[in-house]
C-alpha cells in the first residue's frame, strides 16, 4: 500500500523520476512495468501493470455497449501509455498528457494507496481552493465508517 506523497520534478525529456521510497515499495511489490493514464487529462495517474490489468479485467465483465465504460476507456486509451521505469526510476510521460496535465518543473506524486497520482503543484493547490474538503464530505466518510 502506498501512502503519503513527495516532490517530484519533470525533467526537460518529459521524464518523471518517481521518489525513492515509492519507486522502492512499487519494484518490490508490483516490479517496474507500469500503465500511465489519466481520465480527466488534469493529472497523471500511474499505475502498477498489475493492478491496471485488474481494473481491465472489471472493465471486460461489462457490457461492451455500456456507455460509461466506453467513455472511460476512450480517455483512459487516449492518454494510456504502457512502460517500464529505467534503471534510475525514471518514465517518460506520454506528450499528450504531459501537456494537458501542465506537467512541467515542480509536481507533487501523491499516494492512492495501490497507485500515484501525480499533479503539477500549482494546479493542485489552485484545486485546494477550488474544491475544499467540507463538513459533509466528512459526514460521509462517517457514514462509511472511516
């Protein structure tokens, strides 16, 4: 399980170095091949081959005429890209997201406990303050019991 969350940097190839602790526990559970994505393009999502091919197996018991499935996989393709992290624990990002997603200099890897989202730093913070965590999102994690 992945927790917590680091500065990262995109370097000028457009190669994100995950952080030595994540990039620790990912090889050690999952190794190094991952599936890159997004779904909204405002951030990158990274995850363990493993766990991605979980996800599309769900995806294959539904309809292959549901709608949302077909939305979800029309983006998740279209900014998709499989890899494998280098020998430093670098991967290069796909172009296409890495500009829609602004991921330039400064970025932020946040832990998604069986995956990272990776977010530029100013466009997360904006989010902060756009979205808020507020009163009745805590009341229903309460009522999911967490």
């Amino acid at each position: 399980m992945f927790r917590g969350s680091a500065p990262a940097k995109i370097d000028d190839k457009g190669r994100l170095k995950l952080p030595t602790a994540f990039r620790r526990d990912l090889e050690q559970r999952y190794g190094r091949e991952i599936f890159i994505t997004s779904i909204r393009g405002e951030s990158v999502l990274v995850y363990p081959l493993s766990v991605w091919q979980e996800i599309e197996d769900r995806l294959m018991a539904l309809p292959s005429t549901d709608l949302v499935k077909l939305r979800y996989l029309e983006r998740v393709s279209y900014f998709g890209q499989q890899s494998v992290l280098d020998s430093q624990g670098r991967v290069v990002l796909p172009p296409i997201l890495r500009e829609r997603a602004e991921m330039v200099g400064e970025v932020v890897v946040n832990a998604r406990l069986d995956h990272f989202e990776v977010w530029n730093h100013d466009r997360l913070q904006a989010r902060f303050s756009e979205q808020p965590f507020t009163d009745e999102d805590f009341q229903n994690l309460s009522e999911k019991g967490i």
